[in-house]
C-alpha cells in the first residue's frame, strides 16, 4: 500500500486494524518517526539525567517532573500523528513539521482534555474499588485527540464526544485496545527488560527511546482506525435506523 492510496474512513476488523496498522507505519516509518522525535528526545534526555544523578531526592523529583512534561509531550505528538494520517487519507499530505505545529495550537484545548481525564481515571483508581469504573472511562476517553483535532471540539465536548462514539460498542473497542495493545506490548516488554538486564544503563535508555519510534506511531495509527471505524458503523446505522 502506497501512502497515496491509505482509506482510513471505513470498517474494519481486529485483524484488519492490526494489519493495517504495521502497513501504514512502514510505509510512512520516515514521516511518523519525525513526528515522535520530540518525544523521543525528550524521554531518552530526562532518562539520561536521572541515570546521571546519584541524590535519590534530586532523582524522584526529577522522575515527577519527567512524568509530567512527557505527559504533555507525547499528547501533543499522538494529536499531530492524527493531523498526518487525516492529511494521508485526504490525498493531501502534510508535512511532519505542519502536524506538530497544527497540535501545538491546539494545546490547551490537548493538555485540558488529557489532563482531566488523567485526573478523573486516577481518581477512581487510587480508590481500588473504583477501578472498573477507572477502566470504563479509559476506553470512552480513548479517542480524545481525534476528537479535538479531526472534530475540532473543546472543552466539555471533547470527553463527552469520545464517549459518546464509544457507546454501545464499549466492550468491542475495550478488546481491541487491549489486542493491539498487547501486539506491540508483549515484544516491547521483552526487548526492553532484556537490555535493562543485559546493558548498560545508558545504552538500555537508547534501546527503550528507540523502540517508541515503532510502539507510539502505531498506536496511533491502530486507534485512528479504530475511530474511524466506529464513525463509519455509527454512520451507517443512523442512515439505517433513522431517528
């Protein structure tokens, strides 16, 4: 598949979303990549510094503030990888410096949303009887950046729009978050713990930054497809079933 010919807008399975998940990744790898490349940068430089400081003190406030900035980083590079798909799926490429620079004016409207939701899901967590409803929520709220960037929705609408796409489709889309999830996971892990064991602290960092340039851009692309999938049955059954 040639990016030219990518169809974002349109059902899939499970198999079809993994599938062609990896097929858009690969044939993109070059313009993905430069789009994860702040966040890639920004990870493996605070990893470095806390690898380079011996103060457990300095170290944990370091791992906090850490937390936080990639938090906003990686929110603002998942939202531009949407901007690049949806430009793809139009025939009307955008370049990976215009798709960053579209998610950073909109990044208020990306950090508020990620930030309320991140709040409201640790709430019901840190509750441990909360934490179905916890589950609940991270699956409605899964498709924020597609919301606020292809919908251009804000404030309120931006949670209330997710879930509103997910409704009556909440366990299939639980399960393929979970699948497609576990398909770059499952390796992940592995690869990283092996290096963590077998490498030094250094060279691990630069193994872990190196893996985000495949796992972040395909969940990117493996929730796009999910949304679009949603947005082309919930098309299709309101033309069937009138209200």
């Amino acid at each position: 598949m040639r990016s030219g010919e990518i169809e974002l807008r349109r059902e899939r399975d499970l198999g079809a979303i993994i599938g062609d998940s990896f097929t858009i990744l690969f044939a993109n790898l070059g313009s993905l990549a430069a789009i994860v490349f702040p966040a890639v940068v920004t990870g493996l430089s605070l990893s470095l510094l806390a690898i380079a400081v011996e103060d457990e003190v300095l170290v944990t406030v370091i791992l906090l503030v850490s937390v936080v900035i990639q938090f906003i980083v990686f929110e603002i590079v998942r939202s531009a990888g949407v901007v690049y798909l949806d430009g793809l799926d139009r025939r009307d490429a955008i370049p990976s410096a215009e798709s960053l620079d579209r998610a950073q004016q909109r990044l208020g409207i990306i950090s508020g949303a990620a930030f309320r939701s991140a709040l409201i899901v640790t709430g019901f967590t840190v509750t441990i009887v909360g934490i179905p409803w916890a589950v609940m929520r991270i699956v409605r709220w899964a498709f924020l950046g597609q919301v606020i960037m292809l919908e251009q929705k804000q404030g309120e609408e931006v949670l209330a729009s997710s879930a509103e796409l997910v409704k009556g489709y909440w366990w299939p889309t639980a399960g393929r978050l979970l699948v497609t999830g576990l398909v770059v996971g499952v390796p992940t892990f592995i690869i990283s713990g092996v290096a963590s064991a077998a490498l030094p602290q250094v060279i691990a960092a630069f193994v872990d930054a190196g893996l985000v340039f495949v796992t972040v851009p395909y969940g990117i692309i493996s929730t796009t497809l999910m949304y679009f999938d949603l947005k082309t049955r919930k098309a299709r059954h309101d033309s069937i079933n009138p209200a």
